[in-house]
C-alpha cells in the first residue's frame, strides 16, 4: 500500500531525526535517499555523523535529482531533503522557478507512482520573512510551491518545532 507522509519545519528542528525514527518504526530495512550535494569539508563531515548515527540496517542511496528512478516496491523510503533536492535543480536550471518546478514535479510524480512507503524531509524557509534578495526570494517560491505540490498527496503531514512533532494533516 502506497502512503506518503511529509515532515517539516525549520533548521534544525529535529526533522531528520525524528524521520529516521518514524522509518524505523514502520521497517526493520529502511532506504535512505540523500539528495545533497557536498559543497565544502564541513558539510563532508556532517554527512559522515550522519550515516555514522544511521547504522547498517539502512540501504544508502544518493540521488541529487532523478527521484523517479528509484523504485523499492513495499520498502519504506526517506528521502532527505526536498530543499536541498529544490537547491540542485535551482542551480542546474539557471534559477529559474517554474523550470525547476515543472522538473521536480515529474519526478516527485514518477517516484510516487511505486508502490511504497515514502517519507519527505523539508524545510520551511518562508517563515522568517520576504529577502531583499532576488535570487532567495526566486528560491523561496521554488521551495514553497514544491513543499505545497507535495503535502496536497500526502497522507499526513507533520511541523517539526523545536524537536517536536505537530500533526498538520
């Protein structure tokens, strides 16, 4: 039985983690799909206590765009995260929104036609305010218009604030 649930919420807010549990719960052999790209030495290490906290019970895959290609029917999948997934295309498309939004929606569509069971990790970078920047504000609609896109087929929803979890749907 296919069922979507989408965890949300700020930096640091506990997502991940709480993620990692909620896939524990519901499979002893969960599939981890990292979607980051690694930009610089620290980033490098926090992926590295990352898979360190995670253990072996986990099948690693690390797929910076093309989600619809993977297919685990019956597994539990948590794919971390759709912000930085959004960061890839963003840069791979030349900024441009609707381009990106249009791409991702593909693929979020694709990899949700298998038979599984799927969790998203998100972020709300909306919260704090419009940017006098253009090219974070171009981001931000990317951000919000995918976050939306994929909580309309969620099964349940849940807000990440301050290490708690807050059922939205």
């Amino acid at each position: 039985m296919k069922k979507l649930i989408l965890i949300t919420g700020g930096c640091r807010s506990g997502k991940s983690e709480y993620a990692e549990q909620l896939a524990l719960s519901l499979a002893p052999d969960p599939v981890y799909v990292a979607t980051a790209r690694i930009w610089d030495q620290d980033f490098a290490l926090r992926v590295e206590r990352h898979k360190a906290r995670r253990g072996a019970q986990w099948t690693n895959i690390e797929e910076e765009r093309h989600l619809g290609n993977l297919n685990f029917p019956g597994r539990v999948i948590l794919v971390d995260c759709l912000t930085l997934w959004a960061t890839n295309y963003f840069f791979d498309l030349n900024s441009d929104p609707d381009t990106c939004l249009a791409a991702m929606k593909r693929e979020l569509d694709q990899m949700l036609a298998h038979d599984a069971t799927y969790i998203l990790v998100t972020n709300e970078i909306g919260l704090g305010g419009i940017s006098d920047n253009e090219l974070q504000r171009r981001f931000t609609d990317l951000q919000g218009s995918i976050n939306q896109y994929a909580a309309e087929y969620a099964d349940e929803v849940i807000l990440m604030v301050s290490g708690i979890p807050v059922k939205i749907k």
